[in-house]
C-alpha cells in the first residue's frame, strides 16, 4: 500500500486538481489533512473516498505529521495541495524498485516547477552538497514508512525547512535511494513563492546544518554559493533585469 498524502489549507480549487492526478486503486491511500476553514473543502472531503481531518495545526510540518499518523501504507508521497501527478505509473514502478531492493530506503525523480512568472522550468536533482540545498525533490520522494521511526518525523521548529531538516537527518541515518531520471512526475506549483520566504528558508537551513553537524568545509562552500545565488537573483529584479533572469532559467532548465 502506498498512501498519498496531500495537505490543504483554504485552497479548494488546487486540492480538487492534486486528488483528480492520483489514480483510484486498492494499492493507493489518499491521505487529506485540511487545516483551513473553506466550507467547500470541508464539504466535498464528507463523501470522500479516503482519509481526511480537518482541524487547525500548526504549520505545515505538524500538518504532515498528522498526516503520516493516520496513514496506513508500507511507502508514504507526499503530494501537496496545487501539485499534480504527471506519471501515474511512476508509483507502481517505484513500490516494485522497493520491494525488490530491501536496501534502498526511498526513490526519488525529476520536477516540472511553474515559477513566479508561469514559466514550466525541468527540474533535476541537484545531488551535491547539502549546502546547496535540498538534494532530491521532495514531492517526488516515496519513502518506507519505517523511516519515520528509524529518523523521526519532521520538526515543527520550521515552517519552511522542515522537509529540508528531515533530509539532513536521512542522510546522516545513510539511508540509500535510487533515482529515476525519466520525464518529470510531478508539477509543482511555486507561483506563490516570495523572495522573502526563500530568505526565511536559507536562515533556517543554515541552522539546521549547524544543528546536526553538517557545517563541513564542503557544505560551508555549497551554502556560499547558494547565498550568493540568491543575493544575485534578488539584485537583478531590483535593477531591472528580471527578464534577462528569466532568460537565464529558462536556459538552465531546458
């Protein structure tokens, strides 16, 4: 059994759209955990075919915890509310890889990321220092259950990180994965991404290499050019030069 779980808060339109991705199948669970108020969300989740709560949490890492809680699979995706499943048969392929390699511990695959300007930029894993940011793309990962109690769940000290901090730790438990690279299996919206949420993110990674340890000459590196990355970025909107960074992104990820 795999379970799909899928977080929403006050964003009915984007929740329809995820669960409408994620095929019916007796192998698939739907996990729903709806933190907001919409009336509609709660409406439609009554005659839902799977696992749903609706309650307030506190944020979006206690939201995803609620969510492993109720869940009942062997391999846990978490697809957010506003992310669509492009490959469908990317999930079976996926459970078989861990079924048959009881030394791999999650499977990960390339991103399709709608920017803030609508553009649908190809995302691979980057894979190098953890400076850098997050290895393996997070709405792409399905992982075994056992991780969570092997690493923990994620910690709600982030409300942008979280996802980051529980990479860092599955690294340091040497947990193996196997990456697909094949056309992108899921689209991310990240349309509502601020610049100032991305500095709140670097704040908090920072700080979670720090705390577990990771601060190595290697990773200190990455996160300076990373840092730098963004500094650049954000220099360029101000002097006018967005186009031409747009430009450069669509290059990158082509």
């Amino acid at each position: 059994m795999l379970s799909i779980i899928t977080i929403t808060f006050n964003n009915y339109d984007e929740l329809v759209k995820t669960l409408n991705s994620i095929p019916v199948s007796d192998s698939i669970e739907s996990v729903i955990v709806n933190g907001g108020s919409c009336e509609k969300t709660k409406e439609f989740l009554k005659n839902y075919h799977g696992k749903s709560i609706t309650e307030k949490d506190n944020g979006i890492a206690d939201a995803f915890n609620k969510g492993i809680k109720i869940s009942s699979g062997d391999f846990i995706m978490f697809l957010n509310s506003g992310d669509v499943l492009l490959n469908k048969s990317y999930l079976n392929v996926s459970q078989k890889i861990l079924h048959d390699k009881n030394d791999l511990d999650f499977i990960h695959s390339n991103l399709l990321f709608i920017d803030e300007k609508g553009n649908e930029l190809l995302m691979k894993p980057q894979m190098k220092s953890l400076g850098r940011g997050m290895p393996f793309f997070h709405p792409t990962m399905i992982v075994r259950r056992n991780l969570f109690e092997k690493i923990g769940l994620f910690n709600d000290k982030f409300k942008i990180a979280m996802d980051f901090d529980w990479i860092v730790r599955l690294k340091k438990y040497g947990s193996m994965g196997n990456y697909i690279n094949a056309d992108p299996v899921v689209k991310m919206d990240g349309t509502g991404k601020s610049v100032v949420s991305e500095s709140v993110a670097l704040k908090e990674c920072f700080e979670i290499l720090k705390t577990n340890k990771y601060l190595t000459l290697k990773n200190i590196y990455g996160y300076f050019i990373r840092y730098t990355l963004y500094i650049s970025r954000v220099l360029m909107v101000k002097l006018g030069f967005g186009k031409y960074l747009t430009s450069m992104k669509k290059i990158k990820h082509s």
